[in-house]
C-alpha cells in the first residue's frame, strides 16, 4: 500500500495550494509608461506651479479688496478722500518739509519761534518783509542783507548770507511757504516756480546782498520804515 507524503500545509489547503514551489520569487515585468502620459503629467504640474504663483502674488491685493468689499457691505468702508483734502494732505506735507528744512537753515540765527535776536538779527514772525508779496522773502532769501533794515520798530544791522547757491528753487519754496504761514504770520504760500522767476530776474546781482531795507524800497516798494498811523481828525 502506497503513502501519500506527509505535507506542511494544513488539511484546508487544496492540492493546488501544495503544489506551490516554495522557492518561488515573485517578479513584475518592465512596463514603461507612455510618453504622453509623461508629458500631460509635466503640463500639470507646469500649470499647477503657475497658478499658485500668481495666486499667491494677487493674495495681497485680493485680501485688500476683499476688505473693502467687506467694509462696504458693513457700511464702515471709508470714503475716498476728495480733491480738496488731496491737496491739503499735500499742502500740510509741503509746509511740514519747510519746517524741517527751516531748522536745518534759519532757527539757529532766527530762533524756532521766529523771533530773532533783538538788536542783532530781525524776527522774522510779524515781519511786513516776510507777509509780502513772495518777490520780497525770495529776493532776500536769494541775495541777503548786508545794511540797516527796520522790523517792528527795531533797525537791525547785520548781515545774512546769500543763499542762491545753497538753496533750491524748491527749498526756498518750502522754507517760505512754512514761514509765511507760521507763528502768527499768515501769507500765501510760495511756488518753485515763483522762485525759479525771481532767480531769473537777478541773475546779473545775485552775488550782491541788498544794502538793506532801502534798497529793497527801491526794487519791490515796500517801506523802508512803517507808516505812522494817520492822525484822527478832531471835530
């Protein structure tokens, strides 16, 4: 009588199962992948690297928009400012830089207050020299003082450097406009341009400083000494 060999698998496993080679290595078969396929998948990721390079450079301007948008809904959104406020926005700017630049030039000999040193350097806060027409600070500003000139009842005088060659167009601007307007001087603010006409029209005497306040009588008509107030006329 023949034995049937004793097997290692258990009695549920069937004769297929037991059959197995046991030193069996199990292996997959090369198998490229297409090369369209290949390609599609680099335009997708060519195409996902750009979208978010652009979503993430459009994510600040989005967000700020999306703020607005939001405000707006809310009724907090604030109005545009308008053409007046634009201008005075700059304005304030403009004088806030003549300020600075003011500090830097003209506070040490003038003082932060305007009001120089008495006997020695004229103020410049209540000066009928600084409220006049603009021709007047910028000529002064562009050429000096080298002789006696009356403020307030006071003769100062000293000498102040010429600035043509110091100061811009624009800074000479700025200083006035700041000046004009400061302490409790109230005049018109001074233009670049204003300055670039009065530069032009003392090309020839820009290096000669004014032989002080009678000279400056002579070209801008502004007095040399304030007029006394008229005598009320008696009954």
């Amino acid at each position: 009588m023949t034995r049937t060999p004793k097997s290692d698998f258990p009695k549920d496993f069937g004769p297929a199962v037991r059959d197995v080679d046991e030193n069996f290595d199990p292996y997959e078969q090369s198998n490229p992948i297409p090369w369209p396929l290949l390609a599609i998948a680099g335009a997708l990721v060519i195409w996902g690297g750009a979208t978010l390079y652009f979503d993430l450079a459009a994510a600040p301007q989005g967000a700020a928009d999306q703020v607005t948008r939001t405000a707006q809904a809310n009724g907090t959104a604030t109005p545009a400012p308008t053409v007046e406020e634009l201008a005075s926005a700059k304005a304030d700017q403009f004088t806030a830089e003549g300020a600075a630049l003011f500090g830097d030039y003209c506070a040490t000999c003038h003082q932060p207050n305007g009001a120089g040193v008495r006997g020695a350097i004229p103020p410049l806060d209540g000066s009928r020299y600084v409220t006049a027409t603009s021709e007047v600070p910028i000529a002064i500003l562009l050429r000096g003082i080298a002789g006696p000139i009356e403020v307030k009842d006071v003769v100062y005088d000293g000498r102040m450097p010429t600035l043509h060659d110091t100061l811009s167009n624009d800074q000479i601007a700025r200083i006035l406009t700041y000046v004009r307007g400061a302490w409790s001087n109230s005049a018109g603010a001074v233009t670049s341009d204003q300055v670039q006409t009065v530069r032009a029209g003392l090309t020839d005497t820009l290096n000669q400083p004014w032989q002080g306040g009678s000279a400056l009588e002579a070209t801008f008509d502004i007095p040399s000494t304030p007029a006394s107030p008229t005598a009320e006329a008696k009954p």
